[in-house]
C-alpha cells in the first residue's frame, strides 16, 4: 500500500508539473500534437525537409509558433538580436547540440558552455582570420589546378553512354548510376559539379589544416582507401557527414538520448546496435568514422613536427595549436601536451564545417547562375572583362584567377549573395535556451519563461517579403548591388546584410566564414571563365536533402572548354 501511495504521489507531482509546463505556452499557437510531443517535428526532420515543415507553420499561424513542447519558433526579423544577443543577453546553446558531440568532448561548435567557447574561439579567430587565410592562397590554388585538370578531362570526347562522376550516395540518399555522358541537344558533357565541389574543398582543407590534401582529386572520389565498411559498400566522406548530420538533427530533439558519460555511452551502444531506422544507425557509424579520419590526420600531421621550426609548415593545425597552449596558459615550448581530445574535436570542426557547407554552397550557386542564361552571361562578360578567359594552356596555379582580383567584384558578389539568401545552408533555426541565469527575453510582446527553446527559421527570413520585397522568392542578384538607385530602377528593393543567416548571426556565427567566402569567389569565377556550362536538364528544381545542414543532391551539367 505505501510503495502504491508513492507511485501514486509521484505521478500526481508528474502531472502538475505536467499541467503547469503547458500553460506556460497557452498563449503561443502552433501544431496540436507539438505541444506534447516532438515527434512532429522529428519525422520531418528524419525526411530531411524541417525547414520547410517549420515554414509551412509560419504560414498557418504567424511569426511565432510552438514547434515542439517548450521549443518557439519565431520568423519576426527583430528576434535575430534578440536570440542571437551579443554580450551579457547571449543566450547559451540549448542541449540539442549534445547531438554532435563526440567522445565526449565539445568543440567550439557544439559547446554550451560560455567560458570554454570563448577559449576556443580565441584560439581560432587568428588561424581563420582573413589575413592568416590569404597567406594560404597558394595551397588553395593549387588544388584549384587539379580540379581544372579533371575538369578538361570531363570536357574530353566519351562513349554515348557512361557513367557520371558521383559517389554512391550524397547525404544518405542513393543516386542515379547511369546517365548519358554525351547529353542531347546540347554542346557537352555531362558530370556532376556537386562532387567535384565536395573532393575540391575537402583536399583544401585537409592541406591548409593538416599539411597534406586527402587525395580526393587525385582519385578522382571522395572515398578515402580505407574507409570500405560494412557490406563492402564504400562510404564517401560528403556521405558520412550528411549521414551524421541527418541522425544527430533527429536525436538531438530527445536530448535523453544523447546523453554523456557511461549511461551515455550504453544509449549510444543500444541505437547503433537496435535503433530501428538504419539512417540512424548509419549516421552514428559516420560520426565513428569522421573521428578516426580526423585523428588520423592529426596524428599524421603531429608525428611529423619536429623541434626544427624552420621545417614546422604554419599551417592551420599548427596555428590552431600555438593559440590553444597560449589559452591553456602553456609556453610554447613546453613540454606538456595538450588533450589529444581537444585537437582532434577541433580538427574534426575543420575538416567538416571547412568543407562540405562550402561544396553545398559552391554547388547551388552554380546552379543559380546556370539555372538563368541572363545572370550567367551578364556574370562571365564582368569575369572576362576584369580577367579574361583562362588559358587553355594553363601551366601553373600562378596563372589562375587571384581573390585580389575577383573579390570586389560587384556583379559576382551580387550573385553569390543572392543564391546563398535563395539556398540557406543552414536553413531551420539554430536553437538556443533561455536559461535561468539568462536575462529576462521578451519576443513580439511575449514575455518568453526560462527553459524554453528559441530559434529564428534561416530560410523562412529569407524569404520574408516584408525585408526582401514582394519578389522574395525570386533570384535577383539587383537587390544585393551597391548603387540603391540601380536597385531601385529595376524594381528591386535593396537587400539588408543582417538577415542574411548563412553564417549565422551573434557571437556564435560560423568562424570560418572567410576561408568560406573566399574559396566560392575563386572556385565561381574560375569555373565560369574556363567552361561552357549548361544544366543537364533547366527543367528540373534543385533538389536538397537536409540533414543539420541543407544540401545539394546533386548539380548535374553539360561541360565543355570556352
């Protein structure tokens, strides 16, 4: 009877507690079933189309929405300084990023805590400055040159039909095998841009962070030699990271299910071995996988430093370390070693934020550009008349377009802008927590309690016409130039940087955002000013899959050399 009135005591408190949770929210609209459960919001995201469900929700019951229990999404523009505060309003992470953490250790993206994201910031705000990145310009070009000599070869004669250049699957989702190498009625032949993007900006990365490229555009693959699993399938690394991001987008809305130490790791042992839905299976075996490259690399790369600083190559991974010992208040010279740990989650950080966003991102402004003839031809006559045509040729990296060069062009940057605004990478809102330590945050009138999620919808923004205009949903590069009475004589209102979330917004934006902006410019311009290129069907929309990051299936198009 007393182990009875126990139960029943506790479920009674459950209940309350229950009761008293929900009506913290009566007053926001959303989903009926979001206000008890997550569930939802997780199929969507498991269909990798979340930012659109979050979209649809905006549509039907305004700017703020309850998108799950205790989680508000708010698609008003004033609510990016607010959930996004600088300062002493900085709200923390909310636990849905234990999702991607890794062994236990945080990085500087997915750490809540404050104190250590500072440190870890710090430490990478020199490598990844604008500075420290032109200083690597020469790596990157000469990556650029291998990537132009696979094209030229994409751009010889083949057999009428054979097989495009692609890896088995891009984001979890299976891609088409055969497709016609020589397509009809046009002039070209047909590769897919996308996973040239990807083994591009993962050999950069790999060489500016670790000294040595990963060997992808020598391969011609983004499978590494040793990363054949399971039933012999092999897994590209582009695969890897969109089966990570997919599963921990899906777990990180149960935070139960992620969580830390020992009770963490038998959860985590119990989904890889029983979780019924394989992508989750598969996306954890990724992380596994994604963390033996990185230490690899690091190691690799750490057993090949020596005490002769004149051989030591300053490249990212030893950049990264110097200010990391200067954070640990550790001379540099000693001989005490950092966390192996700390590197390698920081290596990993790079080696997957420094490269698969900006393939996503280089692929969907390609098709941007070739998806409107006008923007494309308007776009390669300013490359030819600042550059000219690349030589056919081309001997050296030297001999390829410089950033000094193309950086500053307005036509360009227009466009870049524009297809990142249309295509948010990052495009369902980053949550962040109202903690109890957290100023009072008011959102619309809305006096929002503690313990409650925000996140501002990236893509639902940027389509807002009460910023953009009533042409929101139209590519129109106009709105991102300069002269507001161009923009102006064409219709179009002039576009406002700060609600434009690619790298997102506050002290916790993307650091890697010049490295990235850099490489789109180099990689754009040159691609444009070296080939014809034509979609492989105009008639067919981009197709993304969304995992935590949104991504090109792929961006098929008919090549030839100008």
């Amino acid at each position: 009877m007393l182990a009875f009135a126990i139960v029943l005591l506790f479920l009674t408190l459950a209940i309350r507690d229950w009761i008293s949770f929900q009506r913290r929210y009566k007053n926001i609209p959303g989903p009926f079933l979001s206000r008890y459960s997550s569930l939802p919001l997780a199929l969507h995201s498991r269909g990798g189309k979340r930012h659109l469900y979050v979209h649809s929700m905006h549509q039907k019951y305004g700017p703020l929405v309850l998108i799950a229990p205790g989680h508000i999404s708010c698609s008003h523009p004033d609510a990016i300084n607010v959930v996004y505060a600088q300062g002493e309003h900085a709200l923390p992470k909310s636990d849905f990023y234990k999702a991607f953490v890794i062994d236990g250790t945080p990085n500087l993206f997915n750490t809540q805590n404050r104190l250590e994201h500072t440190k870890r910031r710090k430490a990478l705000a020199h490598p990844l400055s604008y500075k420290s990145v032109k200083e690597m310009e020469e790596w990157i070009a000469n990556n650029m040159l291998k990537l132009i000599r696979n094209l030229d070869r994409e751009c010889e004669p083949k057999p009428s039909t054979t097989q495009i250049f692609t890896h088995p699957h891009t984001n979890g989702v299976p891609m088409g095998a055969e497709t016609p190498g020589r397509a009809s009625g046009g002039e070209g032949n047909c590769t897919n841009m996308h996973a040239w993007f990807n083994c591009f900006t993962f050999d950069v990365i790999s060489d500016l962070a670790f000294g040595q490229s990963l060997g992808m555009l020598d391969r011609g693959t983004d499978v590494l030699p040793d990363s054949s699993r399971g039933n012999g399938q092999d897994t590209g690394v582009a695969a890897m990271i969109g089966l990570r991001g997919r599963a921990a987008a899906f777990l990180g809305l149960f935070p139960p299910l992620v969580a830390f130490g020992k009770t963490g790791l038998l959860i985590r042992w119990l989904l890889l071995h029983f979780w019924p839905d394989p992508l989750i299976r598969k996306g954890l075996s990724s992380s596994d996988m994604l963390s033996d490259i990185a230490t690899t690399c690091v190691r690799k790369r750490m057993s090949s430093t020596n005490n002769d600083s004149e051989t030591i190559r300053d490249d990212l991974l030893h950049r990264l370390l110097t200010e990391l010992r200067k954070s640990e208040q550790l001379v540099d010279d000693s001989k005490e070693p950092l966390d192996e740990k700390v590197v390698v989650t920081e290596a990993m950080l790079l080696l997957t934020a420094g490269s698969d966003t900006t393939a996503d991102s280089a692929a969907a402004i390609l098709w941007y550009i070739l998806a409107q003839p006008a923007v494309h031809q308007r776009l390669v006559a300013e490359l030819d008349e600042i550059i000219g045509i690349v030589s056919h040729d081309l001997a050296a990296a030297d001999e390829l377009p410089k950033h000094d060069q193309v950086k500053s062009l307005p036509y360009l940057t227009a466009t870049i802008q524009e297809a990142l605004r249309m295509f948010a990478t990052n495009a369902f809102g980053l949550p962040r927590v109202v903690s109890d330590s957290s100023k009072p945050v008011t959102l619309m009138g809305t006096n929002i309690p503690p313990g409650t999620e925000l996140s501002v919808p990236a893509y639902t923004i940027q389509r807002d016409r009460d910023i953009w205009g009533e042409d929101a949903y139209e590519f129109k590069a106009e709105r991102w130039l300069q002269d507001a009475e161009s923009s102006e004589s064409v219709g179009v209102k002039k576009a406002d940087p700060k609600y434009l979330l690619t790298f997102g917004a506050g002290p916790r934006m993307c650091i890697g955002k010049n490295l990235a902006t850099l490489q789109l410019h180099l990689l754009i311009s040159t691609i444009l000013l070296r080939y014809k290129l034509e979609l492989y069907d105009p008639h067919k929309d981009l197709e993304a899959i969304e995992g935590f990051m949104n991504k090109p299936v792929e961006v098929l198009v008919k090549i030839s050399q100008r």
